[in-house]
C-alpha cells in the first residue's frame, strides 16, 4: 500500500500547479467538469514513466518521504482552489507552522550531529514521542482545532505502514514541511495588521 499512497503527494503537486497555471491563463477553476480535467492530466502525468520509472517515483529522489500534515495542507489549497470550502483557516494553519518548527528544531539539528542524542531514535518504536503526540492530539481535538484531526491522520498512517518509511518521526514532518512552516510563518507575521498609536497633538509652546 505504500507504493499506491507514494503517488497520492506528486498527484496533488501536479494538480496544484495545473490549477496554478489556469488561474494565471484566466480560467475558471470551478466545477467538477475543471477538477476532473485537471485531475485526468495529474494522474497521467505522474504515471508518465521516465527511464522506465513513473514520473511521481522521481521525487523520491528529492524526499523519500512526504508528511500527512504537508499533504494534508496541499490537498486543502487544491481542494480550495477547486470551489470547495476552507479546511484550514488562518489560526490553523499557523498551528501547522509552529508545529512544523518545533518539531524541525527538536530532530533535525540533532539527527545531524548537533548533541549526543538522536531523537530520531524515539520514531522507531513505542517512546515518548507517541505519548506526547498522543496527548497533543486529543488536546488539539477538544479545541476544534482541525491540526488534531491531522495528527489522528498521522497515528492512523503510521499503523496502516502507508509510508515506506517505519520511523513515526517520517509521518509527522519532513524538511519540505520545515521549510514551508518557517515561510507560512514569516508570511503570517508580515501580514499582521500593524497597531496603530494615538498621537498626541503638539502643545502650543507659551
């Protein structure tokens, strides 16, 4: 099942960029008639083979694994972008981005030799990873917060093995998913409402 479900994040890249171009040319996105279109040409395009290998098998090159809550986030801008209803508003998806640094602080700078611990480690079998994923979840969950509905999605996948990858760390996050949390979050600080103070008039001087 895992090689079926490695198609699923390269299906929704292309279908994304399809819609992207669209949007660019004046078209309209709407529709089921646009969706399965643009759907139609996604699938060929990753089954399109390549020196014998399909298309989408190609960014296994680039990231052999990529992360439910990245995926969950691409399916939700193409799922917009097709006439369907926000999935993740802004508050949430902050949540993704400061879950995404987090959690890039926490592993990559120690799986890469910067401490004596690697926490990559606590990903391979039942640790305290689990548990406080676990907990965050159920947390997440009685907010409203739909980021605990995408952790659930992260448990459920790592049981099912829908990833090549046996390590839990590999469902939580993935260094496209860092990268684009520390982005998605300098973008949302930048588009902060500034504050505005109250002037105070210049007193006549006697």
């Amino acid at each position: 099942m895992s090689y079926e479900f490695s198609f699923l994040f390269p299906f929704l890249l292309v279908m994304f960029a399809g819609q992207w171009i669209l949007q660019r040319l004046g078209k309209s996105l709407r529709g089921w008639r646009a969706t399965l279109f643009i759907g139609i040409i996604s699938l060929l395009v990753c089954i399109a083979p390549v020196g014998g290998i399909p298309l989408a098998r190609w960014l296994i090159s680039l990231n052999a694994n990529f992360s439910i809550p990245l995926t969950a986030v691409l399916f939700a801008g193409v799922w917009e972008k097709a006439g369907g209803k926000v999935l993740f508003d802004r508050k949430t998806l902050s949540g993704f981005w400061l879950f995404g640094i987090v959690m890039g602080l926490l592993l990559y700078p120690m799986a890469l030799g910067l401490g004596v611990y690697d926490p990559y480690s606590l990903g391979w079998k039942f640790s305290l990873l689990f548990v406080v994923m676990m907990g965050l979840t159920i947390f997440l969950l009685l907010k409203g917060n739909r980021l605990g509905v995408v952790l659930m999605l992260c448990i459920l996948a790592y049981h099912l093995r829908l990833l090549e990858s046996p390590n839990f760390w590999d469902y939580l996050i993935d260094p496209f998913f860092v990268i684009r949390s520390f982005w998605g979050e300098n973008s949302h600080q930048g588009t902060k409402a500034p504050r505005y103070t109250k002037r105070i008039p210049n007193l006549p001087v006697p």
